[in-house]
C-alpha cells in the first residue's frame, strides 16, 4: 500500500501533540524537573590571622608533641577543650600503633563536627603530633623538634576555622580531623609516616564516612610559603585542587598559591585518598630553594614561632574558609 502524503502528515501532527501532552504530565510530576539547591548564601566569616597564630604558640608552649609523652597528653586535651568550647560535636579514635622501629605508639585522632548531621560533607585535616627527632638539623639531633610550622600551623588554622564554624554555621556539614602520630617515621622505611591518619582511613571507609572531597593542611604557617599543585592532589582530587587555587587567586593570594605542579609527596592525605577513597589535596609548602624543598627549618629545632607568619596564616584560613562557605 502507498502511503498518502497528507495521512502522513496527520499521524505525525498526532504524534506531537501525544509527546507534548505526556511531557508536561511528567513535569506536573516532577519527573525530568531540575531540583534546584536555593539555599541562602552564608556570608564568609573573616578568618582571625591573630587568633590562629596564639592556637600555634600555645601547642608550641606545650612543648613537643611526641607519641607517648605526657606532652601528648596535655596537647590532646587542650586541642579538645579547644573544639568543644567552639560548640563543636568531638570525638576521639585512640589506639595503639607499631612504629618502624617496633615501638608501640599511642595514638589520639580528635574529630570535630559542624553540622553533625548534615549529610553533604566536607574534610579539613592536619596532623598535631611533632617530629620525636631533629634528623635535619646540624646540633641535638636526637633531640625533639618545636614543630611550630610542622605540626601546630595547619592545627592552628583549622581552630581557628573551628570557632568560625561554630558561631556562623556554613550550609554544609565540616569535620575537622587532628591526626596523631604523622611524623615517627623514617624517610628509608615504606608507610612509616602518617599512622594515625592510615588507621582512620581504615576505620573512615568501614564506616561508609563519604564527605564530598578533603583538604589537608600541613606547614602553612611560614614566611612567604608557597603552595603549588602537589602531585597526588593533582591524581586524586584535580578538581579540588583547581577549586581551592582559583578562590586563593579570586582573593588576592596568588603570590602564596602557585599555579604550578610538583611530584607527589607521602603525606596523610595519600591515605585519605588511597585507604577511605575520600578525594583528598594537599596544601604544602614547597621551598625550590632549599634541598629538602621543604624550608631550611624543617625537621630542625628552628622550627619554632620565629618562623610564623600571620600573612601566610590569613591566606590560608581565609581561603579554606571561602571554599567552605561557598559549598552548598
Ligand atoms: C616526606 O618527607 C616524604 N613527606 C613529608 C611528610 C611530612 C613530614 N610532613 C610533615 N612532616
Ligand atoms: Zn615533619
């Protein structure tokens, strides 16, 4: 049978008319309907450079903060205090872990949360114990370090994020996590660094703990640091490392965020990434100059106050802050 033009013409008017019909059903029922989050926009508190420096002196005043020494302790329990008088909800994680050099080391993971209940979520991390060794220094090598830079600045800032949070809740749920027990490594021995935060990726992952990315802080206090695209940020979580350097460039902080990349280095977050399958970057300062590109104070004893800026402070912490405070 030959097909009539005019016929075919009908059917096909029919045709679109019964498609046209049973879209706008759909959207009646919200099928294909984009849900669009209007939550308020939050403004972004001012991060307190003052305050986030007298946060590091006061770990600093404690004195080493090495695994298994009653310094330990009393940090633990000031760092706690801290978060909860910030009404924050904390917990702790403790344990025991093996050292590479078989010693058992306690450790203190400290969590806490913004929006304990919120379910879209983000990770701002550091670790708050300091080297037990001055392995990078010409004198008292086997002497423990201040760790005023490495160890008590990312610390430091996130308090200070911490009190911020507290009195100006953001639209999503933050938790900060103090790691134990980073630095009792040793740099010859595999996964010798970063204990605590291994065993609270294990733990993170068994849990089903799935924040939407992590950010971890570590030496962001010195003079005129530099931050550049670290490797495993860059493998693991690009995304977030484009996020964080772009707001730092939109705030004026250019001169502390690099837009360039440097190789991967083993620190927490490549358990973060690898053990909780959390996308976690890394905001590490990286010194060109310096054989270590680490500073030439790291893993020494002139890892003290001398070295903190509040510059570098304020640009982290606002930062940090702007990236949170724009989530929704
Ligand atoms: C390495 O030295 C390979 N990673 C640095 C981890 C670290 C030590 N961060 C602070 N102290
Ligand atoms: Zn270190």
């Amino acid at each position: 049978m030959e097909a009539r033009p005019g016929r075919m013409r009908a059917s096909l008017f029919l045709l679109i008319c019964i498609f046209i019909v049973a879209c706008n059903e759909a959207e009646e029922e919200g099928i294909g309907k984009v849900i669009v989050n209007d939550l308020p926009r939050i403004a972004t508190p001012s991060f307190n450079q003052d305050s986030a420096y007298i946060y590091i002196s006061e770990q600093v005043e404690i004195g080493p903060r090495v695994p298994n020494s009653p310094e330990q302790d009393s940090c633990a329990k000031y760092l706690i205090s801290k978060l909860r008088s910030f009404n924050l909800e904390v917990t702790t994680q403790e344990g025991q872990v093996t050292g590479y050099d078989g010693m058992k080391l306690r450790f203190i993971n400290i969590i806490a949360s913004s929006n304990p209940e919120s379910h879209k979520r983000i990770l701002l991390c550091a670790h708050w114990d300091t080297r037990p060794i001055a392995d990078r220094d010409v004198s008292r090598r086997n002497e423990p370090i201040p760790g005023a830079n490495d160890g008590a600045s990312g610390v430091g800032v996130l308090l200070e994020i911490g009190r911020l949070l507290g009195s100006t809740p953001p639209n999503i749920g933050v938790d900060i996590v103090l790691f134990d027990v980073e630095d009792y490594g040793r740099p010859s021995v595999n996964n010798s660094y970063c204990l605590g935060s291994q065993y609270w990726s294990k733990a993170a992952l068994a849990k089903g703990y799935y924040p939407k990315y992590g950010i971890l802080l570590d030496m962001v206090g010195a003079k005129d640091a530099q931050f550049y695209m670290e490797g495993y940020s860059r493998r693991y979580a690009p995304h977030v490392v484009k996020k964080v350097w772009e707001i730092a460039a939109n705030l004026g902080y250019s001169n502390h965020f690099i837009f360039k990349q440097i190789p991967p280095i083993t620190d927490d977050h490549l358990y973060v990434n690898t053990l909780a399958n959390i996308p976690c970057i890394n905001i590490i300062q990286h010194d060109p100059l310096t054989p270590t590109n680490f500073g030439s104070y790291w893993h020494t004893h002139n890892d003290n106050m001398d070295i903190i800026d509040k510059g570098t402070l304020k640009a982290v912490g606002q930062t940090i802050l702007e990236v949170v405070y724009t989530e929704k």
